[in-house]
C-alpha cells in the first residue's frame, strides 16, 4: 500500500539529492578552474624570469660591465629552476617538447654568454647577434605557452560555466517533476477530497470514496465515514426521542383540547339520563344540540390534529402569486362575518412553485386569525424582491427555511396585515408552537400558526411576525420565485 509520507519523502530526497548533486558539480568545476589558475601562476613565472633575461641582456650589451653579467647568469639560473620546476605543467599546458626546447635553448644561451664573458671588454657584434636571437626565440617560445594557457582557461571557463547552466537547468528540471509528482499523488487527491466534502454538506453525497491508494487517505476516509454513520445513528436516536416527546406532547394537547367538549357532552348526557320526564322538550332539544354540537367540536380537534402530524403528499405546480391569494380569498370570503373587509393590493404575479390547496390553507388561517383577534379590515400585498434586501432584522420572530431561501435569487414577499389588536410581545416567541393559543374558554386548538409554518417550511419559505406601527399585527411570508415560460404557468 502506497503511503503520503513515503512520496512526500521519496520528493524531499530527490530534491536533496539533486541539490546534492549540483553542489557537486560546482566543487569539481571550481577545482578544474583551480587547477588551471596554478597551472598558469607556473607560466606566469616563466614569463617573468624570461622578461628579467631580456632586460639583464639589454643591460649587458649596454654598460658591458660583470655586475650585469652576473645578474644574467643569476637569472638563467632562476629561470632553469623555474623550468624545472614547473616542466610537467608545462608539458601538461604545450606538450613535453616544449620544456625541452626551452631547456636546450637556455643551454645554448648559457654557452653562448660563456664564450661572450671571454671577451667582455671587446666588440663582437656577431656574437652578441647570436645571443639576442637565442633569447629572441626563448621569448617567442614562452609567448607560445602562455597563449596555449589563456586559451586553455578560456575553454575552461567556458565548460564551467555550461556545466553549471546544464546542472541548473537539471535541477529546475528535477524540481517541476518532484512538484508534479507530489500535485498528482498528493494535491489532486487532497482536492478532490475537499470536493467531496462540499458535496457531502450540500447532502448530494452520503459518505467519502478513496480519491487515492495511500493508507493516510484511507485512515482519514475510513474513520470520517465511520464518525458520519455514528452522528447518523445519533441523530436517529435523537429524533425518535423527538418523536416520544412529540407524542408525548400531542397526547397533552389531545387531552386538553378534547377535555372541554366531552366534559359538555358528559354533563348533556348525565342531564338526559337523569331527566325523569318532566323536562321541558325544548330543553332535551337543547341539549341534544349541545351534543352534537360539542361531538362535532371534537371532530375538529381531531382533525386538525392529524392534518398537523400526518406527512401530506405535495402537489407541486407552477402559480402566479396573485393567483394563489385570489384562490384562498375566494374559498373564505363567504364564512367571515360582515364586519371584516378584505383588501387585496397590489400583488406581483410572480412565478410560485407550490402546492396549491396547501398554501391556500396558509392564507386561511391568517385570515381567520385576523378575525379571531377582532381585526375588521385585512390588507394582503406581494412584491418580488431579494431575501437580503426584505429579510427582517430582528430574527427572533423568524420561522421556516431560512437557510434555502437565501439561496435563490428573487423571492416573492407577501404581507398579510390586520387592524386587530395586536400580539403581545411575551407571546411573539410562541406564536408558531404547536397547541398554543390566546383565545379563552378552549375555542382554539393552537395548531393554526403551527400547520402555517409547517406548510410554508415545505414550500422552502419562512414567515416572520411582528406588530405594525399602527396597530395590528403583520405575518410575512418569503417563497421563492421560479422562471418558467407563461404558456407552462397556464397548462398548470
């Protein structure tokens, strides 16, 4: 099984290794450098010591003096150990011949000064002749040495230095490869498993796959998988306490809300079973009345009940926001009492994907509401806008998705505003909780504003309340816009 480490490490030893390498070449270039610079200080002193011989000889011909002469003689001696010295340079710099040639004419140059010391106070002009050509050749040989060695430091210079660019480009070569190498083994992987990640909080992916064989990545993969399975669990476990305290919590309000009518009933029919015949028919009446008033009571609680538990099937369509409002004005306007006047105005026939009979519900119940608080006129608008644009400030009376409808681009406001009274502001944070109610004497079964949450959370919406600076109270409701052609939101 491959290993992250092993590759990471196997990258950071090629790169030491090449740098290793360079580092090496650049030693041996600058000791081949090193050796021709001495190879040169050997020439460099030959050339001194010949020019000291021309200038003794110039001298010698000149004052024809011994002191010169000895000077000379001196300087030849210097220059043969010099020779000597350096001869394998030398042979090295211009061949093995040269040395020799240069030791046979210091030889002749040392004979022919030893036949011209005989006669130094005399003229002979021959022999001096003889003496500057031997000296002129020795000179001209030098010369030869010393351009051979600047050309061999040339060439060495110039090898240095494409070594030294060839070892550069090598290493920058070996560099993109390691950095390649660790982008595909190491980085890509890395990359696509911060993909999955985001796939996996957008809830398109359930679990992590191996981007890659190394044993590193599969250790993460392995326990990350594990860890969501066990959140998984946990969170099954949480919502089937939920559920208990959710049964629990429907079992105290069926109790509640069903106590009073059947505490009706039982007193009606206690009444009936007691009446010895000598009561009023119109009385019985009454209470049979009562019964069948109070039974039916009871059916709504019930129902109202399981349309807040059960899970509905949704009939999604595509619907003009004015539409919907009409449609739910329409199916109430007949039960509400004369008083009450609704006003629909300007409303945005935005493009609305919903279910119908559902949100038609939502407009129901807050216009009930609005009756039931005392409220006599209703006003119901709508604007397309943008969820950061309308969002409302305070968030503590915010409910619903919040989260997906900031998600889309425009969104559909739709205000329902009343006259009536007003919410008090301890009862704000309850408001959309199930089983609460501020109506008396058990006539609300405080599941109306729960069912409108419910159902505007389905459409991928939320509602906010709050109380208008005039009076009355205001619900909110933000659904998402949909773009789809108007012959499609006919067919529909």
């Amino acid at each position: 099984m491959s290993s992250l480490r092993i590759k990471i490490l196997t990258s950071y030893g090629l790169s030491m290794g090449a740098m290793l390498i360079f580092v090496a070449i650049i030693i041996a270039d600058l000791h081949y450098l090193q050796t021709h610079i001495i190879e040169g200080e050997a020439v460099d002193d030959l050339i001194l010591a010949s020019q000291e011989i021309r200038r003794n000889e110039k001298n010698l011909f000149l004052y024809k003096d011994n002191d010169n002469l000895v000077h000379l003689r001196q300087q030849l001696d210097a220059t043969t150990a010099v020779l000597t010295k350096g001869k394998t340079v030398l042979g090295a710099i211009a061949g093995n011949k040269i040395p020799q040639q240069l030791e046979q004419l210091l030889t002749q140059y040392t004979k022919q000064l030893d036949e011209y010391a005989d006669r130094i106070g005399t003229v002979h002009a021959d022999k001096q002749e003889r003496i500057r050509n031997t000296g002129n050749q020795l000179s001209i040989l030098i010369r030869n040495i010393e351009q051979r060695q600047r050309g061999i430091i040339t060439d060495t210079t110039e090898v240095v230095a494409l070594t030294l660019i060839l070892a550069s480009l090598t290493v920058i070569l070996l560099s993109l490869l390691s950095a390649m190498y660790m982008v595909r083994r190491v980085v890509r992987p890395m990359a696509q498993l911060e993909n999955q990640l985001d796939q996996l909080a957008e809830g398109n992916v359930q679990s992590l796959s191996q981007p890659s064989n190394d044993k590193e990545m599969q250790s993460f993969v392995y326990h990350f998988n594990s860890m969501l399975e066990q959140l998984r669990e946990q969170q099954t476990q949480i919502r089937r306490n939920e559920r208990a305290a959710a049964l629990g919590v429907l079992v105290s309000g069926v109790a509640h809300e069903l106590n009073n009518p059947l505490s009706n009933i039982s007193t009606s029919v206690q009444l009936l079973i007691e009446d010895d015949g000598s009561t009023r028919e119109e009385l019985q009446k009454q209470w049979l009345s009562h019964i069948d008033m109070e039974t039916d009571r009871a059916r709504r609680i019930v129902r109202r009940l399981l349309d807040s538990v059960r899970q509905p099937t949704h009939d999604m369509v595509h619907l003009g926001a004015a539409k919907l409002v009409q449609g739910a004005v329409l199916l109430i306007h007949r039960l509400l009492p004369q008083d009450v006047f609704l006003h629909i105005e300007d409303i945005e026939d935005g493009t609305l994907l919903v279910d119908r009979e559902r949100m038609q519900q939502v407009f129901i119940n807050l216009i009930k509401n609005a009756t039931h608080a005392g409220a006599h006129n209703i006003w119901i608008t709508g604007m397309e806008t943008t969820w950061q644009d309308s969002k409302p400030i305070n968030s503590n009376n915010l409910a619903g998705d919040t989260t997906g409808i900031g998600q889309f681009t425009h969104v559909m406001l739709i205000r329902v505003e009343d006259d009536g009274p007003g919410i008090s502001p301890e009862h704000m944070p309850m408001l959309f909780d199930p089983f609460f109610t501020t109506q008396s004497g058990g006539e609300g079964t405080g599941l109306g504003l729960y069912l409108v949450e419910e159902i505007i959370n389905e459409q991928s919406g939320c509602v906010a309340v709050d109380n208008r600076d005039e009076g009355g109270a205001r619900f909110s409701i933000w659904l998402p816009l949909e773009h789809v052609s108007t012959t499609e939101q006919e067919k529909q």
